[in-house]
C-alpha cells in the first residue's frame, strides 16, 4: 500500500481515475441512448422496464462471484477485461441500430451480457482503492471516485442528448464504444503494476462466497448499512432510474430534457462528493448515513409531487446531493474495518444491497405504470413505504448511528 504518496501524485489513482471517467461516460451514455430508444422507437414504457431489468437481473446474480474473483486474482486484471468486452458489446449495438436491425430481443441479450460483466468491475475497483492508498486517505479517495463518476454522469447524459438530437441514437452509442475502449487502455495491467494478490488457503468458489457471508453477518454495522443501502436504492435510486424517461415523456419534453434531468442528478452528486473530499469526517458516521437517507426519501416524496418538468430538474439535484451523505461514509467505514484478504467478497455484497433489488423496482414502476397508475402517484407510494422503514431502522438501531 503506498502509505505516503498524496492522491495527487499516486500513479496508480490517477490512472484509475482516468479509466473511471471514460467508463462511467461511456456506461450513462449507453444508459441514457437505450432508455431514449425503448420509450420512443419502441414505444413502450415497458421496454424500458425490461432493458434495465435486463442489465440488472444478471448482474444481480454474478456479483457475489464477482468480489469471490477480486480476491483471487489482480483487480486491474479483471477491470480490463471487462471494460475490453464491453466496449466490444457496446461496437455491436451500434452495429444493430445503424443497420436498423435491433430487435427488442437483442437489446435484452446484449443489456444482460453488459450488466453480467459490470458485477465483476464493481467489486474489483472498490476493493482495490484501499489496497493503494493510506487508511487516512479513504474518504477523500471514495469522494474523488464519487466526484469522478458524478462529473462522468453529468457528461454522458449530456453527450448523449446532443448527439441523439443533432445527429442519431447510432451516433450516441459510437461514442459511448468508443470512450469504454479508452477507459480499457488507461486500466492496461502493466501500466498499473498491482502487487500481487495476498496468498491465502485455497478453497472452492462457493466457500469463499460462505465465508464473505458469515464475515458480513458477524458485523453489526454491516448488516445494518446494507438495510439502508437497500432502501435508498429499492425506494429512491431503482426508481429514479425508470421514473425519469417515463417523466420526460408524460411532461411531452425532448432528449435533451431527459439529459437535463440526469445531469442535474449527478451535479447534486458531485457537489456533495467534494464537500466530503474536502471535510474528512471521523465521528458518527452512521448517524451521517441515516440522516442521509431520511433527507433522500423526504424529498423523493416532494420529487413526485412536482407537475412540470422545470421543478423536476431542480429537485432531483437535491435528491443527488443528500444520496451521497449515504453511501460515502458507509463505504469508508467499510473500507477501514474490513481485512483485505476478504475486502473483494464484502465490497461485492455491498454493491448487490446497492443494486439487488433495482430490477424489482424497476418491474413494480413499470408493472403499475402498464396498469396505467400515474407514475407520480407510483414515485410518492414507494417514498411514503421508504420512510416508514427509515423509522423503523433509525429507532432499532441505536449503536449504528454512533459509529
């Protein structure tokens, strides 16, 4: 671990970082491209809901293995491979949509296969930050990872808009290839040069995934911020997520409007990223991340109450900012009391809290939406159920909020 090289001038973060920000560009241009296509070329709230449970379900299902593999082998090693292949997925799409040959079946495959391989990069990135920098720098790595991702999903949104009204939704995913390639080259293996991985027994996939388990059930603290992860991300995050395309085209608004809105949503990210990069906080921690997703939900419930596209815009930078007073100091902590032998097994059960039950969402959204249930009315139901199970977590769990 390199103790005493500041971010600033530690190689190996900076080329992480570089990697990250062509990535996540290229993934919420792709996010934002295929959520445009489903509702309008397609014309069908439910395309969207399936393309994105499409890109979750498997993901949901290789994530464990994906930090059981970032424990056995090199991080960077598994983070190129899979940007490498997804930039190839996302070269075919293009392909597809540029001969006008993408069938609703073939967008389901190729969403499957690019989320599938995102389960391994997740757990991957996350478990290697504390292994290259000090533990008095992990808050303002985490910040500047989040602030990264934030900036990269305030372009893509944007990018992708622009390209999709000026030119086509062909266009938006060349370039979305074409950054993830990028992203690949920057994390090229020998260029990071990664220590090699810890020696540990050797033993079958299914009881390394045993022990990550048990080593998470034995932490309070963890099982208590995978609840809150779960709830921010089922009631606000997962529905967010579907909500925005279907809002943009209720309000009758453009690509650009829907660029609007995601951009606005990370901007409100970024902003709470630096706050935290700047301002390390070391007391009450959990008391942080529970207020966190109290003001989420609070105005998640405001959110589905605003009737034009203008207010929607604004608030959701809100919504944003207060995400990230839950997920950063939750993130760090974990980072901190967690062993590195495992630290890809539990980073890995963290990211299927944050994204489990995102497909479920998605499939309620849509279902109620298809039952033609006003989408507002489905935002400010999911809200109310949120903050009825943030009392019942901020009241049981006393010694949670004094970490």
């Amino acid at each position: 671990m390199e103790t005493e090289v500041k971010l600033s001038r530690n190689r190996t973060f900076i080329l992480m970082f570089i990697a990250g920000v062509f990535a996540v560009v290229g993934f919420s241009m792709f996010l934002t491209t295929v959520s445009w296509y489903a509702v309008t070329e397609m014309d069908s709230a439910a395309a969207v809901g399936l393309v994105l449970m499409a890109a979750t379900i498997p993901r949901l299902l290789m994530m464990v293995f994906g930090g059981v593999l970032a424990d056995k082998y090199k991080k960077t090693t598994i983070m190129f491979i899979t940007n490498l292949t997804q930039g190839f997925l996302l070269l075919l799409l293009y392909l597809f949509v540029a001969s006008d040959n993408l069938t609703l079946t073939i967008l389901l495959v190729l969403a499957g296969i690019f989320g599938m391989l995102d389960a391994f990069f997740g757990p991957a990135s996350s478990s290697l930050i504390p292994k290259i920098v000090a533990k008095a720098q992990l808050q303002r790595a985490n910040a500047v990872f989040q602030g990264a991702d934030q900036i990269s999903f305030i372009i893509g949104p944007i990018l992708a808009g622009v390209l999709m009204e000026a030119y086509s939704v062909a266009g938006s995913f060349l370039i979305a290839t074409i950054l993830v390639f990028f992203s690949a080259i920057f994390i090229f293996p020998p260029l990071i040069k990664e220590a090699a991985v810890e020696e540990r027994t050797q033993q079958s996939p299914m009881q390394d995934l045993k022990d990550g388990l048990q080593y998470v059930r034995r932490s309070q603290f963890l099982l208590v911020g995978l609840l809150v992860l779960i709830t921010l991300n089922f009631f606000v995050f997962g529905a967010l997520h579907i909500a925005i395309p279907l809002l943009v085209d209720v309000h009758g608004g453009s690509p650009l409007n829907l660029s609007f809105m995601e951009a606005s949503l990370g901007i409100g990210m970024l902003l709470g990223s630096m706050i935290l990069g700047v301002y390390t906080i070391k007391r009450r921690r959990g008391a942080m991340t529970l207020y966190g997703l109290l003001a989420a939900l609070v105005l998640f419930i405001i959110f589905s109450l605003i009737p034009n596209l203008t207010g929607l815009t604004i608030l959701i930078f809100f919504i944003g900012f207060s995400m990230v007073f839950v997920y950063i100091p939750f993130f760090t902590v974990a980072q901190e009391n967690t062993d590195q032998h495992i630290m890809g097994r539990v980073m890995s059960i963290i990211f299927l809290a944050m994204n489990g039950f995102d497909p479920v969402s998605y499939g309620i959204v849509t279902g109620m939406v298809a039952f033609e249930i006003p989408i507002q009315l489905v935002l400010f139901g999911l809200g109310v159920v949120g903050l009825v199970i943030w009392f019942f977590i901020f009241f049981k769990a006393k010694q949670f909020r004094e970490v």
